[in-house]
C-alpha cells in the first residue's frame, strides 16, 4: 500500500506544479502513429531534435506507418538524422511499423487490448525499452500507465521521496488514478527538470524548494 504521506506529497506536488507552469497539454502530436514516432526519435535527444526530424518525415508525406514500414533504410536515415543515431532509430521505426500492421493492423486497433499486454508486447521489440514503452501506452494508446524518465527519478531523488523506477510509477499511478493528470504530471515533471532541477540544478526561483531536500542541504 502507498502511505498516505508520499501520496499526498505527490499530490501537493502536482497541483503545485499545474498552477506554477500551466497546462502542458502532451504529447504534441497530430495522431497517435506521430506520438509512437517521437517517442523512438526522442530517445537519447532532446525535443528540438525529434522536431526537425519529425518536420522533414512531415514534409515528404512519409508520417504514415504503411509508408515507414516499406520506405529504404537509407532515405528513412536522412530524413531522421536530425534526431541522432539516426540509423538504429530507423531500424527501430521500421520494425515496429512493421509488427504494428502485422500483428494489429493499424495502431487503433491496438487500443483494444489491455494495458499488461501491449506493456509486454513492446518491450518484446527490439529498441523499446520502459520509458519508451510507458511514452506510447500512455500518450499514443491512452492507457492509464506513468513515464518514468531520468528527470523524474532525479526530481524524486532530491525530494526525499522514492526513487526506484517501480516505486515511482506504481506510487503516482495510486495518487493519480486519472489519465489526463497521469500525462499532465509526467510533463510538468520534465518542464521542472529542464527549467530547473537539471544535473546541475538552478534552484533559484524552483516551484518545489519548499520541499525540497536537496535544497535544504545546500542552505545549510
């Protein structure tokens, strides 16, 4: 069972973060195929990254996952290589376009299923670990699942609170049951890491130093 304090923690923490930065309204995509896309592309890159690349699949109509999965390796690596290890990310799109229409037939049809399931079903492919995986249930499939990334475990870290990637996840899922506020935490997390608490963090002006355990040790 969650204590009733690291859940009501989690809680103060998200509505402090809504009302600190707003709304996020994630994942910045025009279809659910678009979302599983950046979530490959983003691996191991920053956003502005998976923008140019997604920009240039956009720009030659190749945003489709027929076309990904039948497209040459070679010309999938120009068009991506914006986005960094271009050729194991073209390698990885294609491969799970490929299965997608396998074995599903579209990525719609995948919303059937439960979330166990397509949970085991993706990290079976080649490429697609937790956090990738967790990106697409939650963003592409809407399945009610939280992203564990490497801001998300460093924002907990320095707040004192659990920072085991299962911990965290089973942990916000019992505080925040519903889908709307599991993809609005998960982003307001990573705008907190980016502005403020990034590896070497800027603590100044942080919506969270209240709490903060990290801060507290630096002050004294």
């Amino acid at each position: 069972m969650i204590s009733s304090t690291v859940s009501e923690r989690i809680e103060k923490i998200f509505y402090t973060l809504l009302n600190y930065f707003g709304p996020q309204n994630w994942w910045p995509a025009e279809t659910r195929y678009e979302v599983i896309v950046g979530s490959i592309l983003t691996q191991n890159t920053s956003w502005k990254n998976v923008e140019k690349a997604i920009k240039n699949l956009k720009e030659k109509g190749l945003l489709d996952i027929e076309k990904i999965s039948e497209i040459d390796l070679k010309d999938l690596y120009e068009l991506i290589k914006p986005s960094g290890f271009y050729k194991q990310k073209a390698e990885r799109l294609k491969n799970i376009s490929k299965r997608i229409l396998i074995d599903f037939g579209n990525v719609e049809n995948m919303m059937r299923y439960d979330l166990d399931y397509l949970y085991k079903y993706l990290i079976s492919l080649k490429g697609i670990g937790d956090e990738t995986a967790e990106s697409i249930l939650l963003y592409a499939l809407d399945k009610k699942i939280f992203v564990v990334d490497s801001y998300t475990i460093r924002i907990f870290q320095r707040l004192g609170l659990p920072s085991n990637r299962e911990e965290i996840k089973n942990q916000v899922m019992n505080t925040l049951k519903e889908l709307d506020n599991l993809k609005e935490f998960h982003a307001l997390l990573v705008e907190l890491g980016k502005r403020y608490c990034k590896k070497d963090p800027k603590c100044d002006g942080c919506p969270l130093n209240d709490s903060c355990l990290f801060r507290k040790g630096v002050e004294r």
